[in-house]
C-alpha cells in the first residue's frame, strides 16, 4: 500500500515534528512539514500531498492566504485542506473536524486519534 | 487566587458625600416644633418673658435698657412657631410690661397708654418680622435639603456608573489578555498532546507500568489545561449573542440532560418545577445553556456526594405592581437553581462573579465560571443573582429574564 502524503505547515517548529512523528509512525503516511507559509506553497507545488494540514496563524502568510493559493493553482486545487488552529474551540468544531466557511477545521490541542480520523475522512473521499 | 492583592479599593476614589437620610440635626428638631418640644419652646419662651418683666421690674421700669431683652423671646418664639409665634410672643410681652410703664404725671394716663401701644407695636412689629425672616430661612433650608438629596442621589448614580464602568473595562481587557493568552497556551499544549500521544502509542506494548502511568498523568494535565483555556476563550467570547425567541424550560431541560450523568454518579436527587405557559424569552440557546450548565455543576460540586437539585421557573412581579394595577411590563420570568451543599461563605458572596475567582480546590475550577456566565446574562439584559438559602444548607441561584412586549 503506498503511503499517502501530507503537507504539514505550521510556524512552530514542535507541532510539525511532533505531527510528523505520530503520523510516520502509523506506516501510512509520508510526512513533509513546513513552518512558513511562502515555502509551503513552494512545498505544495513540489510534493503534491495528497492533503495539507495547515495552521490558521501564521507571520507574514497567513494558513488561510496560503489556503487561498492553492486553491488557485489549477494542479493543486483539489488537494484537501484541514486547518489545524488554536482560534476554534472544540465545540466550535466536530471532534474529528468541522466545517467553518468550507473548510475543515480542527482545534488545537487535538487527540491523534481524532486527527487520523479527520485525515482519513478526506483521505477516503 | 488572590486577586484582591494590590488593588486599590474602588470605595477609596470616590468623593465622600456624608449621608443624611433621615438624619436631623439640633436647627431641625427646633425648627417648627411638635409635640413635647413644642410645649418645651413655648415654656422656654414665656419664662423669658417673665424672666425679662421682672428684671424690667426690679430695674426700674421699662425706662430702663433692660427692656430690649424682651425681643429676644419674641424672635425666640418667630423662629420657632413662625410669624404667629412671633406677634404671640410680641403681645404677652406687650401685657407683661404694661404695669411696668412709668406714669408721667404731666402728661396724664393717655400718654403712659399710647407709650405702651407703641412699645407693643415695636415688639408686633420684630414679631412678625422675624417670623417672616424665620419662614423664609425655612423655606430655604427645605430648598437646600432637596437639593442635597438630588445631589446625593445623582452622586450614587455616579458612583454606580463608575462602578459599572471600572467592572466592565476590567472585564474587556481581561478578555483581551484571556484570548491572547489562550491562543499561545493552546499551541505548545498541542505539542504536548501530540508527544502524549504518541508516548502513549510507544510505550503501551512495553510493560513499563510506571511510563504509561506518567504519561497518562500527563494526558490528563493536559486535559485540565485545555479546560482552563477553554474557560478562557469563552471569556473573551461571551460578547456575541445569536438572540431567539425561546421556551425557558426546554433550555432548562436540555441542559439537565448534560448534567444528567453528573447527577446519577453523584447521587443527587432532582426536583423540578417549571410553570407551564411561561412567555418565550429572548436568548442565545447555546450561551444560556451553558450558564445553566455552569450553575448545575457548581451545584452538583457544592453538594459532594449525596442532595437534592431544585430547579423552579416562575414569573415574578414587580414588587407593587399588582397593587398599584400597572401593567405587566416590569414582569420577568425566574428560575430559581437550589442546592443542599454546603453554601457560601458571606465574606466570599460579592467576589463569587470576579473573574479567576474560585473556592473550589486547586485545579478543579477555573474562576471564570460564574464571570462568564454572568457576562452571557447580562448581555440578555437578564440579572442573575445568589446567596445563601436562608434557614436551610446551601445556595440559591436565580435568573431572572425579561419579558419581551407582548403587544
């Protein structure tokens, strides 16, 4: 089975090695991280994930600016977004991601199992 | 949380206005006096007169100067009794000096009358005047007193509005520091989370019992901080309302349902009694109800292990107004929250809505409960109020709303 492949973007550098961590562990994912957002648009062009985990705040590109971008480009519009952000409560969200604005939405601090889910979720559409 | 440290008390701005309610000072009592003192005054005031004809007498008669001391009873008995007080007075003290008039021979009996007609006059005359000198200082002191009661009354105005502006500016910038802080904890506790996780995944085949006992200690820390968090972004939160016309009691029942669990494992027993045909309410569903949950768990808390939860929904009416036969617009719809815990202790009652506040033990409550519950209320221009059940244990909160226009 090949692996799927995940983008994972966020500006604190412990979030994306601790995600890529849980997600490689798992033997299902191959797992590219990024704590910027100019060279996560670049990342996205090169890596072609199958899914992109993006954090909302971010310095000098936003998650949602970089959201837009790709959803601009042609050959990565249809790559599916999960923002991973510390401005949503739970309650705001399903435990295994919730739509706001039409995009899914996943609150920080998040369980590994709820994220997988979530991952699988869009991973299986 | 002593979050009291370091704060000047609010009492301590404002400008002190002594009080004088119902208070009289010694000019008031005296001034047109009733009862005993005025029986007092008008003794006080003839022995004067008597006390001054004698002395006129033992002087010489009235030729004497002696005799100017009679004013001072007539404007004693102006100021006291007002104008008829005064020409009262002047007319005793005519009478009582009349014997005392010296008899010129010369001039015959006419002019020792016409002399004591003149002096009577004289005193009619400082009589009346000072009654109406008296009458005016009167009106004026009633004057000035009103005015004093709408300066103290517009005073505590003030002061309230000051209050309300201290509290509500507080409130804001504790907000504003609640969501800042609550966005950078949430990412290192994401962190966090995550390594849990994934400790949890590595070490669960291991056997290493003291490892996946710490990290489940962990896992749990880091579940109450994201509760505290959580508590801290509704804070900052509780500003916007999605307002509907709503029925009370299905929003209380509802929130039971949530607490339900928490009841049954408790062994807390139930009581309910909701008023049927109450006016819908204007309200956020999901903000209420999450007061009403609040105020059920703080409750369940209060009572530990065993008691009764008593809800009650009603319409109050405005004190008087049945009476009076007003219309119902001051009516409002209650619930009233009773527990059988073990109360509030009074020093704590007026600190139960300050933010970070708890009497709960460390770690279990995060103090912004009840500041945010209470800042939901009052955004539905509701009131919620609680003390301490009075002749029995525990606590009672009661939530009153307004009723909207039913026209």
């Amino acid at each position: 089975m090949t692996k799927k492949k995940i983008l994972v973007v966020d500006d604190e550098v412990g979030m994306t090695r601790m995600l890529k961590r849980n997600l490689e562990a798992t033997g299902r994912y191959d797992v590219r991280t990024e704590n910027e957002g100019a060279a996560a648009i670049t990342a996205a062009r090169e890596f072609q994930p199958d899914l992109v985990l993006l954090d909302v705040m971010m310095p000098e590109i936003s998650g949602d600016e970089v959201a837009a971008r790709i959803k601009e480009d042609k050959k990565l519009s249809n790559i599916p977004i999960v923002f991973l952000s510390a401005i949503v409560k739970k309650e705001e969200t399903q435990p295994t991601g919730g739509n706001i604005g039409g995009f899914t939405f996943l609150a920080k601090p998040v369980k590994l199992d709820d994220l997988i889910t979530c991952i699988e979720n869009h991973l299986g559409k | 949380m002593d979050n009291g440290v370091n704060r000047p008390k609010n009492e301590d701005v404002h400008l002190q206005i002594p009080a004088t309610g119902e208070e009289r000072n010694w000019v008031d009592r005296w001034r047109e006096p009733r009862g005993s003192r005025a029986v007092l005054l008008s003794l006080l005031i003839l022995a004067l007169i008597a006390g001054v004809g004698m002395l006129v007498r033992a002087t010489g008669g009235t030729g004497f100067a002696w005799l100017h001391l009679m004013y001072l009873p007539i404007i004693l008995a102006a100021a006291g009794f007002g104008i008829y007080g005064g020409v009262a007075a002047a007319l005793v003290a005519g009478f009582v000096l009349g014997p005392y008039m010296p008899m010129d021979a010369a001039k015959g009996l006419s002019q020792t009358m016409s002399n004591w007609m003149f002096r009577t006059v004289f005193f009619l005359l400082v009589g009346a005047f000072s009654g109406l000198i008296s009458k005016y200082l009167n009106e004026q002191i009633d004057r000035l007193k009103e005015t004093h009661q709408h300066l103290l009354q517009a005073h505590e105005e003030l002061k309230s509005a000051q209050m309300q502006l201290i509290q509500t500016a507080k409130l804001e910038s504790i907000g504003r520091l609640a969501a800042g802080v609550a966005h950078e904890v949430k990412n290192p506790l994401a962190v966090i989370q995550l390594g849990v996780d994934y400790l949890t995944r590595t070490t669960k085949d291991t056997g290493d019992r003291d490892s996946i006992e710490t990290i489940q200690e962990m896992a749990d820390a880091v579940r109450r901080a994201d509760v505290v968090v959580k508590g801290l972004l509704d804070f900052s939160r509780s500003e916007q309302l999605g307002l509907a016309s709503l029925d009370l009691n299905s929003v209380i029942e509802e929130s039971l349902l949530l607490v339900r669990h928490e009841l049954t494992r408790n062994h807390i027993s139930l009581e309910k009694h909701l008023a049927g045909q109450l006016p819908q309410v204007m309200m956020d569903r999901n903000k209420i109800k999450q007061v009403f949950i609040n105020v059920f768990m703080n409750a369940i808390q209060a009572m530990g292990n065993n008691g009764t939860l008593s809800v009650k929904t009603f319409i109050s009416q405005p004190s008087g107004s049945e009476a009076a036969g007003q219309s119902p617009a001051g009516e409002k719809v209650v619930v009233l929250v009773e527990d059988t815990g073990t109360g509030i202790p009074e020093d704590k009652l007026d600190k139960l809505f300050d933010p970070f506040f708890t009497t709960k033990p460390v770690g279990t409550g995060t103090g912004l409960g009840l500041s945010v519950s209470r800042n939901i209320i009052e955004l539905h221009r509701a009131t919620i109020k609680i003390a301490n059940r009075k002749g029995v244990r525990g606590a009672a909160v009661s939530i009153a709303f307004p009723i909207p226009n039913r026209g």
